[in-house]
C-alpha cells in the first residue's frame, strides 16, 4: 500500500488537473474521468489512514 503522504501528493496533483480542465473548458466526458480517478485517490487514502488507525489502537 502506498503512503499516506505520497497519496496526499497525487491527490492533490489530480485535484489541480481537474481545476485546470474545468477551466480550459474541457469536454465533460474527461473531466468526469479525471473526477473518478481523484475519488478513487481518495478513497485509498480514506482507507490507508483508517487501517493505520487501527493498528494503532491494536498495540
């Protein structure tokens, strides 16, 4: 699994390029690809964090 931060940064990446294809006009159809791979990020993320937050209420 990849790290939190590395997660963070793709995240962000991702985010930035939706803004800017939001803002050239960019077809919808990409756009809306672009949405899914920034929920996907997200949802990895969401599920990295709660797993390494279990973990530490194991120890």
């Amino acid at each position: 699994m990849r790290h939190l931060l590395e997660l963070k940064r793709e995240i962000e990446s991702v985010r930035e390029e939706l803004d800017v294809a939001v803002q050239n006009g960019v077809e919808g159809t990409e756009c809306y690809e672009i949405s899914l791979q920034l929920d996907s990020l997200i949802a990895d993320y969401m599920q990295l964090k709660e797993d390494k937050i279990q973990l530490r209420n194991c120890s």
